[in-house]
C-alpha cells in the first residue's frame, strides 16, 4: 500500500469554502478525506457528495450512537451521501451493530466501530461507569465489532498491538490521534508519530491541524508521507 493511500486528512472546518479548498488542495496527494461532525452539521450531506466528486474516498466520522433502528436508518442515509466509509459507536452494543452492519451491506459502505476515543485515558475512565484498562475495554470491542461483521475498528495506536492479537491482520485499523514527529497533541490523550502506529499494525492514519494548520501545509503533507513510508519500509526490513 502506497503511502498517500494510508493517510486519511481530517477537513475539520465549518465553511464550505474551507473545507472545498482543502479538498481541492489535497486531492490526489491523500487516499481518503474525513468529514466529521463539524463540517457535517455545518453544511450537511451535499459537503459529502462535493468532496466525493473530487475523486478521493470520504469517511465519514459521525460516530453513530442511538438506538439499532435509528443507526440502520442513518448509516443507510451515509452510504447514498456518497461516502466509502462511516463510523458507529461499539458501545451501542450487539444489536445496534448488527443493524449498521445491514444497512452498510445494503448500500454498499464501509462500516468501521470506534473502541474509546483517543481522549480517553485511564484517568478519565474513572469518572465513568466503565471498569478496565483503556486497551482491555478496547480489546472487547474491537472483538464485539468483529463478531458483528464490521470491517474494522476505530481506536488509538496504543491499542493497537491487542487489537491486532485479537482480531488478526485482514481486520481494518483505522488510527486518530497521529502526530508527526514534534507536533503537539492537542486535546489528545492517546497520540503516536506514524512510525509508532504503523509499526503496531495500523492500516489507515487520520491526522488534520497537523497538516492543515501548519505554516506550510504542503510541506507538512509531504514530510507526514515520507515518515510513513519510512516507518513502512522499517517493518519490512
């Protein structure tokens, strides 16, 4: 897989001009745009299928919460936004999941469960009614969603390593909270460099104020592929 394809570029940004500019920018150079909660709520479906027909797949991280019907209904509605990929909330539990997977079946979208967010750590754990580590918890899940028949998973490079144990190699990883090497974390608890995440087993990299915000946007994209595939030929060596 070539480098470009692993890197998922976040358009976290209100106004449609800003994120069709990003996109325009970027297309070709990044395998897969995430529009989240942001851009979706600010500017609804049609910023889906606008970034869409600039020819690279879009994720779309909505996170899906609710009761089965009402998920199955939603992500039914994602896969005719035009995106490749949507995202659920394991916590919403078996049956939820099981709607999601349906409906994703139905119209063709990939359908991937987030484990905890990278947010998340121990200590922030303790304030909710949720026992365990953060990489058991997501372990659990991430079998939860496999069973399920989701393609893959949601979760931070931390919890890489037993996810991968648990689930195996074909299972999709899809990896928030990356940080190039010297950048800041942010409101991140769980972050890692693509070198880390990479060597952990992650499939898919989803970084943005790193590459967006940067003094030269380009040049930070450029430099986040070449620390990817130097972590890629790293783990073939």
């Amino acid at each position: 897989m070539k480098a470009s394809e692993r890197v998922c570029l976040a358009l976290d940004f209100p106004s449609r001009g800003e994120i069709l500019a990003v996109a325009d920018r970027f297309s070709g150079r990044a395998g897969w745009f995430k529009i989240g909660l942001e851009a979706f709520v600010s500017q609804g479906p049609a910023i889906v299928r606008e970034v869409a027909s600039r020819g690279t797949r879009v994720f779309l991280d909505l996170k899906l919460h609710d009761i089965p019907a009402t998920v199955e209904r939603a992500v039914a509605a994602a896969g005719r936004s035009g995106a490749a990929m949507v995202n659920v909330h394991t916590l919403g539990g078996r049956a939820m999941l099981e709607a999601a997977r349906r409906a994703a079946s139905d119209h063709s979208i990939g359908l991937v469960g987030v484990t905890l967010l990278t947010s998340l750590d121990a200590p922030a754990l303790a304030d909710l009614p949720v026992a365990g580590h953060p990489e058991g918890i997501a372990r659990r899940l991430a079998l939860l969603a496999k069973d399920c028949g989701l393609a893959g998973v949601v979760c931070a490079a931390t919890d890489l390593p037993i996810v991968r144990a648990a689930c195996g190699p074909g299972f999709l990883t899809v990896v928030p909270g990356i940080r190039p090497s010297g950048s800041h974390a942010g409101d991140q608890k769980r972050v890692a460099t693509p070198l880390e995440a990479i060597r952990a087993g992650a499939d898919l990299l989803v970084v943005g104020r790193a590459v967006t915000a940067a003094s030269d946007p380009d040049r930070a994209l450029d430099d986040l592929l070449l620390e990817i595939e130097s972590a890629r030929a790293s783990t073939e060596d």
